[in-house]
C-alpha cells in the first residue's frame, strides 16, 4: 500500500463520503476521530518502505503514489508530522462536542487535512500552494453560515489566498534560473520579492491580515480556529522547504533579517491589537498572528538551531489555540456576541469554558510555567546575544497579549461575585435556567486535556519536546 493512499487518498474519501450522511448523531464524530486515531498510530509504530511481517503475513508501505507525470511522496521522515498532524485532527474532532460547529465541520475537516498533507508532500513541491487552495475553497462552506451570502472577511480570505498562488509559482519558474547562475542579482531579487509577496498573502501577515478580524465576526470561532491552527503551521513548513532545498536562500544573512524584522513586526502588531479589542474571537485571530509571528522569528535564527526552536514553539501554539477555540465555541453557544460589556455573567454559566480560555490566552503570551515559555525562553536567549531589538519588540508584543488575558479576567470576576452598595453586601441573582457546564462531563475533561496539556509543556518541556528533533530531521540540509 502506497503512504499516500494510507494518509491522504484514504481519509479525503472518507470526509467526502460522510458529507452525504445526513443523520444528526454523532457517527461521522466517532468515524473520523478512531480514523485519525488509528493514522496516528500506524505513522508513529510501521516505518515507511520496509517489509513488515506479522505471522504469516507481510506488507509493506510504499513511500511514493503516482499521477500524472506527479508524484506524492511521504517518506519515514515525514512520520513524526503525519503523527502530529492526525492526533490534533483527533483533538480537533473530539472538541465539536463541546464547541458545536456546522455540522459538516467534521467531514469537511478531515478533507482539508488530506489536502494539507497532500500540499507537503506532493513533487514538485512547487504545486503546494494548489493544494492549499483547494483546502481553502473546501472550508469556505463552513465559514459562510448557511443560507447567507459571503461577508467581506470570507471573500478577502479567498482572494488573499488565490493571489498567493501565480506569486508562488512564478518563483519556482524563475529559481530554476536562479540556480543556474546564483551571480546574477537580478534574478536573486525578483525571486526573493515574489516569494515574500507570496507567503504574505498565505501567512497574513501585515498588511493583508485584515481578513482575521473581518471573519472572526462572520463565522464560528471553532471553524476560525482550525483554520488559523493547520493554515499557517502548513505554510511554515512548505516554507521552510524552500530554504532547505535552495542554497542561496539558506546562505542569505540578508534573507533571515528580514523574516527576523517581519516576526518581530507581527509579534509587536497583533499583541497591541489583542490588548485594545474587545471582542474574543478576534482576540484568537490576533494570538494566532502573534505564533505565526514567533515562528518567524524562531526560524530567522541560522542553523539547526532555528528549524528546532520553530517546531518548539510550534507544538503549545497548536494546543493553546484548540484550547481557545473551542473554550469560544462553547461560549458561542450562549452568547453569540463577545462584546466584553455583554459577557459579565459568562463566568456564572460557564466556568469551565472560561478557565479554558484564560488558560490558552496566557499560555500564548508566554507566561512562565505554561506550554509556550520554555521554547520563548530559549529563543529570547538566542535573540539576546545578536539581535536584542527583536527580542524586546518580541516581549513587549507578549505583554500586550498577556494584558488583554488580564483585561478579560478584569471584565468578567467583578461580575460573577458580590458588590457592594454602601455597608451592604449585595448578591447578583444567577438566572435559573441557565445550565453551569459544571455538571458537563465533556467540559470537564477539556480543561483536564488542556490543563495538563498547557502546564505539561510548560513543566516538563524536556519530556514532551524531546520529538522536536524528529520533526526538524524533515529538513536534512538544515537540520543536519
């Protein structure tokens, strides 16, 4: 059996054939999560291109599939990512019965991460970005609520992400002469321009992040939050291919400067904005701005050093932001406007989901003893022996995302407690009829996942990062 068909024909037909089961139970949910389950752990135990035998039997798992003149490639360097990949499917999966999104959000789902996996995996690597597309055309029926026309967030997402792809490829075409003759500046130029161009549509970066907010409003924070977690986490690691497989972009000191200025700018953005705005789904967009921003400048490091310290960073940025979706998509269920003036009585309703989000806002800030510091901690060490501009426009942006944590929980406490008129004490009447997620046993075990997920990281980050360097051997000219 080919990889490709095991990890990324087998589960894109999967999500197409439940897209036509039309029940309103829970079989798709538990169809696709012991599905991911099952790839994860066949990527994690069966090596890629040895014959197996068991009793009797034996088989084998080709690495490469075939079509039309094209080939799709997975190899067993790509078995720690395809690991990781599947088990936060699963968790994304697993999270819909707390978050409820459109119900098509798991079948849907499924197929965009096929198309992910398809996108790095697929040679030439140049043909990425169509893949990435097509994963992006595929989610648009989840962020358009039904029978309501596209909003401006959902079509600027679309063209954004269209525009990307001519930047792209018309680079590959002009890399093939850059690679000929790597004297010529001219050629150097207008690649390293078109690429940057490029992955700043797919990235969001500024400016053309402007889609983040706009859609944060539009559509369901649980849908927005997969799409800002496997988006970005994809394009990084295509991106990075491009420095592995290209030498003069790998011995560019001039190259890594600017994706040093570009996170630090990022970073600094997106925590102010987190500390000024006032509604919470657009608080994930803007944390989920701050990672890409962090990846950036983790990776600007050169050497083995950047590609580690980028899959470091990677792995609490992933579990902070599905802790944070779906602690809003359970919040969404109850109040669908995250106007902060409105949710004084949130904590009252749902604790659990408020513990949730409180928890991934800090952890992405960085805030020590949480998934994110240990990582943040060794780069600001890197940072500060060569570049400490960037290290203290990166922890100013940090501070700005921990004040709106603070904000939040300044908004919210005052309301769920006791206040005081005079020398009388008055208690706030909590509505009857509004169910407290306490007696939910689901809530109860997302914040056990993420609170042992977020301070495991944070605690015993040796422990669960010691598979970085696993997940940087995908890169050997890199990572040697």
């Amino acid at each position: 059996m080919s990889s490709a068909i095991l990890w990324i024909v087998f589960p894109g037909m999967l999500g197409l054939g439940l897209l036509f089961y039309r029940r309103a139970d829970r079989f798709p949910l538990a169809v696709v999560a012991l599905t991911c389950l099952f790839l994860t752990w066949i990527a994690w135990q069966f090596p890629i291109d040895v014959v197996l035998t068991v009793g009797p039997f034996s088989f084998e798992i080709f690495p490469s599939l075939s079509f039309f003149g094209r080939s799709l490639t997975l190899s067993n360097v790509n078995r720690p990512l395809l690991s990781l990949v599947y088990f936060f499917q699963t968790l994304w999966v697993l999270g819909t019965v707390i978050a409820k999104p459109p119900r098509l959000f798991v079948p849907i789902s499924l197929v965009c991460v096929s198309l992910f996996v398809a996108a790095l995996s697929v040679d030439p690597f140049l043909y990425a970005p169509i893949f990435i597309v097509l994963a992006v055309l595929v989610l648009i029926p989840l962020l358009v609520p039904p029978g309501e026309s596209a909003g401006p967030g959902a079509l600027r997402f679309l063209i954004f992400q269209i525009i990307a792809v001519p930047f792209i490829l018309f680079t590959g075409w002009i890399l093939t002469g850059v690679e000929a003759s790597p004297g010529n500046l001219t050629l150097t130029l207008r690649s390293g321009l078109l690429l940057l161009m490029g992955f700043t549509f797919l990235l969001a970066l500024f400016p053309f992040h402007s889609w983040i907010p706009m859609l944060a409003r539009e559509s369901h924070p649980y849908v927005l939050g997969f799409l800002l977690f496997f988006l970005p986490t994809i394009t990084m690691i295509f991106a990075i291919s491009f420095f592995d497989r290209y030498a003069w972009l790998r011995e560019s000191e001039f190259i890594y400067q600017i994706v040093a200025l570009i996170g630090s700018l990022s970073i600094l953005l997106s925590g102010l904005w987190a500390f000024v705005e006032r509604h919470l789904a657009r608080v994930l967009g803007f944390a989920a701005m701050l990672g890409v921003g962090f990846s950036l400048l983790g990776f600007s490091l050169t050497g083995a050093d950047g590609v580690q310290i980028f899959f470091a960073l990677l792995l609490p940025q992933l579990l902070g932001l599905w802790t944070m979706a779906v602690a809003l998509g359970a919040l969404w269920r109850k109040e669908s406007e995250f106007n902060l003036k409105k949710l004084g009585n949130m904590f009252n309703s749902s604790p659990l989901a408020v513990c949730g989000l409180l928890l991934a806002v800090f952890s992405l800030a960085g805030i020590p003893s949480l998934g994110s510091f240990p990582p943040r901690l060794a780069l600001f060490t890197k940072l500060a022996a060569g570049s400490t501009w960037a290290a203290v426009v990166a922890l100013v942006g940090c501070l700005a995302l921990a004040g709106a944590g603070v904000k939040i929980v300044s908004t919210i406490l005052p309301k769920t407690g006791r206040k005081q008129s005079g020398w009388v004490e008055e208690v706030e009447p909590i509505d009857s009829e509004t169910k407290s997620d306490l007696s939910d046993p689901y809530a109860w075990m997302f914040v056990v996942i993420s609170g042992f997920g977020l301070l495991g990281l944070g605690l015993f980050s040796r422990l669960f990062l010691a598979g970085v360097p696993s997940l940087a051997a995908m890169f050997p000219l890199l990572f040697p």
